[in-house]
C-alpha cells in the first residue's frame, strides 16, 4: 500500500542556504563530468534510472540523473520517469532542466542548433504519467508545460551561445525506441511540431504534478524521418551530440547560477 503525502508547494522546496536544481540528461551528458557518486534513489515507485551524482556549479548544487541509465541502456518506453521524478521531489530540488537530444522537423532547424522548446504534443502510450495513486486525482494546468522561470535563465544564457539558439518550438514526443517514418513526421509537422524526441513525455508533466518548475533544452542531432538525405545514420547522430554537447552543457552550465538567483 503506497502511502499518500502531499507534495511541498513550489515556493516551499528551497532554502537560501541550499538550493538544489535538477538536471536530467539522456543521449547528451550521458555521464556528466566532473561529478560525484551518490545514492542510487528509491522511491514508492521503485528504482530511478541510475545513481544521481552531486556536482557543484557556482554557488548551486546541482543533483544530475541521467534518464537512461548506466551506459544508456534503458530505451524510452521502458524508463521509470515517475521513479526519476519522484526522487527528485525527495530530494527538494527547486527547478529541474532536461536535456534532449531531437531530429529536426521544422525547415529552419539545422543539426547542431539548440532549441528551448515551448511546448509538446504527446504521441507515447502506455506509460504511467500520473502520481496520482499517493497524490490522489489532480487534473492540474498543463497549457504551457514548460516552467517560464526555467524558460527565462535558459534564454538568457542562449543568447550568448556562438550557436543558433531557436527561443520557442513544438517538441512532438514519440513512443521509440524505432525512430519514425516519413509518413509520420509529416503527420507531425502538419500537428505543428517542429523537433522529435522520445523522452520529454511524461517527463515533464510529471514534474508539473509535483510542482517542480521544469525546462528543457534541445540539441537537433539529425533532420527527421524523410526530412534530410536518405536513411537517418547512427553514426551522424553520435557526431551531431559529440559537436553539439559542449555548446549545450555551457548553456545549461551558465543556466544553474541564474536559476539559483531567481530562486534562492
Ligand atoms: N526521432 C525521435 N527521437 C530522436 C530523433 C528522431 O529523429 N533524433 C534524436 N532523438
């Protein structure tokens, strides 16, 4: 029988002497460097993906996760997303940034360029997006499912990337772990979405249920099903997030300060 408790608001879950942000990576920062061993979190909802290691940035101390696992072995349907959210609540963390790596389905996005996305179109299924079995049924507001605190320090540090960072986009999350078909990134782009991934759903509704201040930010790693040249090569997505990593870990890097001022 899981115990219910009721999350702390957003305003309760910092102190000034300690301000925690979550990062969250996947295919970028697979490990991040730099970083220290820690406790590998359970929760009501069994295990997270891997062991979350402390790392200071500044004067924040940022717990990082990485979503799939020890040597990227968890696919996308398959990661405990309630598990990695909820040890992050637990942890009391004040603000949460994601990374992703996406395929571009929008014209003006070209591999390499960043994207601080604004908004998702969920197409997974059968993934349990909900904490509701010990927060109890909340049909909470979801219409911007990025928090604009978050949104604000990333923007702010992607202006002084060297990189073209797009300021807004639709992320259309699928199911994976398959990448998708012509036909349907064209389903996609016609839905509006201008980047795909697999993994910022329910990802950051999760972190909406918990009242955890959530945002991402994109590398675009290769041109969408039937958007580039021929079939989608593994071997150019691994040199796209070998290139683009650094710009975006500085982006993030010179994020954390800034969130811990708006926050601590
Ligand atoms: N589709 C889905 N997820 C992705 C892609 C893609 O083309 N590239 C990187 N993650």
């Amino acid at each position: 029988m899981i115990e219910r408790v009721n999350p702390p608001l957003s305003k309760d879950r910092n102190t000034e002497a300690r301000t925690i942000i979550g990062i969250i990576g996947g295919t970028i920062a697979q490990n991040a460097d730099g970083a220290t061993p820690g406790e590998s979190p359970s929760t009501p909802f069994g295990d997270a993906s891997a062991s979350m290691q402390t790392i200071a940035i500044g004067q924040a101390n940022v717990l990082y996760l990485a979503r799939h696992g020890p040597g990227h072995s968890i696919a996308p349907h398959d990661i405990n997303y309630r598990a990695n959210l909820w040890a992050f609540h637990e942890a009391s963390v004040s603000a949460i940034v994601a990374m992703y790596a996406v395929g571009a389905i929008a014209d003006i996005l070209a591999v390499g360029d960043i994207v601080i996305p604004d908004q998702i179109i969920d197409y997974t299924w059968g993934r349990n997006g909900s904490f509701g079995e010990i927060l109890g049924l909340n049909h909470f507001d979801f219409s911007e499912p990025f928090s604009p605190l978050v949104r604000h320090q990333l923007l702010l540090s992607g202006e002084k990337s060297s990189r073209t960072v797009h300021t807004t986009g639709t992320y259309g999350c699928t199911q994976g772990p398959r990448l998708e078909t012509s036909a349907e990134i064209e389903r996609l782009r016609k839905d509006g979405c201008d980047l795909v991934g697999m993994t910022a759903m329910p990802e950051a509704a999760l972190a909406r249920e918990l009242s955890i201040p959530f945002g991402s930010i994109c590398l675009v790693v290769n041109a969408a099903a039937g958007r580039g040249d021929g079939p989608i090569q593994k071997r150019t997505i691994q040199s796209a997030i070998a290139q683009g990593s650094p710009n975006l870990l500085d982006i993030v890097g010179r994020t954390v300060p800034g969130l811990k001022n708006s926050l601590g």
